[in-house]
C-alpha cells in the first residue's frame, strides 16, 4: 500500500499488525515510518487553515493530530511534532479562545442563550479556567430555563415548572432564586392522597387488607415528587375520631369534608371486583420409550467385552396449570369537589405450568421414542429434565400473593399516569 501511496491505510495496517504483536519488529519500524508521514500530513492541515485564519478549523486539525499520536503511542510508537508546530498551536488556540469569548459575550447580551452556551462550552474544553467562561456559560443555560419556569409557575403548571428548576438548580444550586420558587411549585402542586380501607367483593378472606398493604407500600415507592401519602396512623386516628365511616359511597359533601380532615386533596377507594383461581387437574399419558443396558460376551481372542443393548419401556408424562386472575377498581375522588378524578378496573393473570416425567427404572439410561418408534438420542436431554422437573404446582395463597403484589404496581403507574394529567 506505500508503494501506490496508500499512507493512511498502510498505516492502519502496521498499526494492527503491531497492536496483534509487540515483538513484530518489522510492523513496528512500518508503523513508525507510516505514522509519522500520516502525522505530518495532518500537521500540514493545521498549517494551511493557520495561514487562512480559520482558527477554529486549524484547532481541529492539530487536537486529530494529537489523538493520532495517542492512539500510535499504544503500539510504543513515539511520533514526533516539530516544536514549531506546537507554539504555532499556542497562539491560534490562545487566540480562538479569544474570538469564541468574544461572540459569546455578544450572543449573551443579545439573548442568544444557545449561541452563548455553545461559545462558552467551547471555550471551557480548551481552557477550563479561561477567564470567566464558566460563569457565563452557567448563565447561558440557566437563563433562558429560569424565565420558562416562571412562566409555567404563573401559568400552575407545577410539574413543569418544577422540572425547569431542577434544571437549572442542577447547572447553579445558587441561581437566582431558582431554589425557593421550585419548592412553591412543588408545594403547590402537591398531590396529597389518603387511603381509604378497601372493600373486598369476593369471598376469599383478607384480600382487602393484602390490597391496603401493597398499594400504599407501592404508592410510597413512587418517584413522583408530587404524590405524598397521608401517614395511615394519622388517618385512622382521625376517622375514629369522626366517627366517620368511609367504605361506603361518598356525597360530594362528606367528601371534602373529609378531606379537609385528613388534610388530603384527593381519596383512593379500592374494591377487589374479582379473584378467579383455576386449576386443571393432572393430565397422564403413558410414553414409549427404551431403556439401554449393557450384554457381555467374549470375543475371539479370548477378551471381556459388553454391548450396548435396548429395550422397550414405559415412563408417564403429566401437567397441570393453575391461574390467578384477579380485578380490581380504583377510584379516585377530589376533596375539593368530591367529584371522581379516575375510575379504573384493572385486571391482573398470572399461572403456573408443571410438567414432568415418571420412570421406575434406570432413569440414568431412558430414552425417548421418536413417533416412527425408533430411538430418539438426541431427546434423551430434555427427558433427563422432565424426569427432574417440578412436580406440584405454586400454592394457590402464594399465587394470589404474588399477583396481588404485582397489581398493586399496575394501580401505581395507572396512579401515577392520571398525575401527570392532572399536574401538567
């Protein structure tokens, strides 16, 4: 590749041959002749845009030049930059930091926020410590979020707002007044919700309570910054103190009023609407197959030898499923107008499979039938499996459980979706 002028790829060549072994001397004494043309090449580029006053492109060109001999370097290459080359890098980048600041300056008094990041940002990666660049970009990105976080304050989009000024917060914890204002936004937009005790309408025992438990529990792993969950202590002390029956229907009236008690903006009722457990029965089917032992017999010169035989046998296949199905309504009502904010019915599946195989004899050394009814030996795996599987299905208590659990999530992100509605 040399020989047609071919320098780049030449040198990615040796450079592989190199990389692949460090004692190929001859890869290394190409890599070292390839590379320092292709680096030269390189610093040529960063000339030419020098003498035309591209600064920003002669930058460019010399930092490529520097990644080249970083990356040559891991092969234990060391290429070489004429020192004229780097005090010519020197000026240019002292004197494109110089230009960028400049622009940025003007493109932050004209409001040109994004312009400005971009110059400052720019300016920070060749010189973190360039005069004031830092500062100026902090202003450049949380600006123009600041004042949009007002904007959606005074327009109580609270989950916006809020957003805004975590933003900005994240870029400046200082800016402004960015800390205390996306705390009103979050005060105001606080979404303060009391549990209600659920209602089971089916005949199992306790699922109202499993219910209870696993929401809230659910609900206070929620990472929305606006739902907040009345302490359930606090609430029951309450009621108990009103005497106020809740698991009943609720008027417009008793509900704001309980509200105001409760010191909640919203009520979540609960019913269990339904919890179906089926379970088939064990279904057996008798399976050819063949089992191997071993004959011995004696060759001709006199030597003990066994051969590998088969017989037919008979083992047993057996299933069975069970499913979970349970359903379940919540519903949500405000307290200040104690009126429904979501009704939903959600419905959660959940089953078990068991299959498994039987075998009095040798298990070790049991095949199956293919259906020509011939020996299948690749099948012998999967038989060894059905022979060790799981025999007795997941026990209905842990079942429903496990589905309660898992639906309680649901009802949290169906919860969570109506706030992102309801908090814009």
């Amino acid at each position: 590749m040399e020989e047609v002028g071919l320098m780049q790829q030449a040198a990615d060549f040796y450079f592989t041959a190199a990389m692949k072994d460090r004692g190929n001397a001859e890869a290394l004494a190409s890599l070292q002749r390839a590379g320092q043309w292709v680096l030269n090449e390189q610093i040529s580029r960063f000339e030419q845009a020098q003498s035309i006053g591209n600064r920003s492109n002669a930058v460019r060109a010399y930092e490529e030049a520097l990644q080249y001999v970083e990356r040559v370097n891991g092969a234990g290459i060391q290429l070489l930059i004429f020192e004229s080359a780097k005090q010519a890098f020197e000026q240019v980048r002292n004197e494109h930091l110089e230009d960028l600041y400049e622009q940025g300056i003007k493109a932050l008094e004209n409001e040109n926020f994004k312009d400005a990041q971009n110059m400052f940002d720019e300016v920070i990666r060749l010189d973190p410590d360039y005069e004031d660049a830092l500062k100026w970009s902090k202003i450049s990105f949380c600006e123009p979020r600041y004042r949009q976080a007002i904007d959606h304050l005074e327009k109580e989009n609270w989950r916006s707002a809020l957003e805004l000024f975590s933003s900005v917060i994240s870029k400046d914890s200082d800016y402004k007044e960015a800390q205390m204002l996306s705390q009103t936004a979050l005060s105001k937009g606080q979404f303060t919700m009391a549990l209600l005790p659920f209602e089971n309408g089916t005949r199992r025992i306790g699922l109202d309570s499993k219910f209870s438990s696993y929401v809230e529990e659910a609900l206070m792993q929620s990472t929305d910054p606006f739902l907040k969950i009345v302490d359930r202590e606090n609430q029951a002390l309450i009621l108990q103190e009103q005497q106020l029956a809740l698991s009943g229907v609720l008027n417009s009236n008793s509900a704001v009023e309980v509200g105001e008690l409760l010191g909640a903006k919203t009520l979540l009722k609960g019913q269990v609407v339904d919890c179906e457990v089926v379970t088939s029965r064990l279904q057996r089917q008798d399976k050819q197959g063949f089992e191997s032992y071993r004959v011995a017999r004696i060759t001709e010169e006199g030597k003990k030898v066994y051969d590998k035989k088969y017989r037919p046998v008979q083992y047993r296949e057996s299933s069975a499923n069970r499913r979970v199905k349970i359903t379940f309504r919540i519903t949500l009502l405000s307290m200040k107008t104690g009126q429904n904010l979501m009704s939903e019915m959600v419905s959660l599946e959940t089953s078990d499979n068991i299959r498994f195989a039987e075998y009095q004899g040798d298990q070790n050394n049991i095949f199956p039938s293919n259906n020509s009814g011939t020996i299948n030996r690749l099948g012998k795996q999967n038989l060894q499996s059905l022979l060790n599987a799981r025999r007795t299905l997941s026990e209905e208590s842990v079942m429903i459980n496990n589905t309660v659990k898992s639906l309680s999530q649901e009802i949290r992100v169906q919860i969570e979706n109506q706030l992102h509605q309801l908090i814009p």
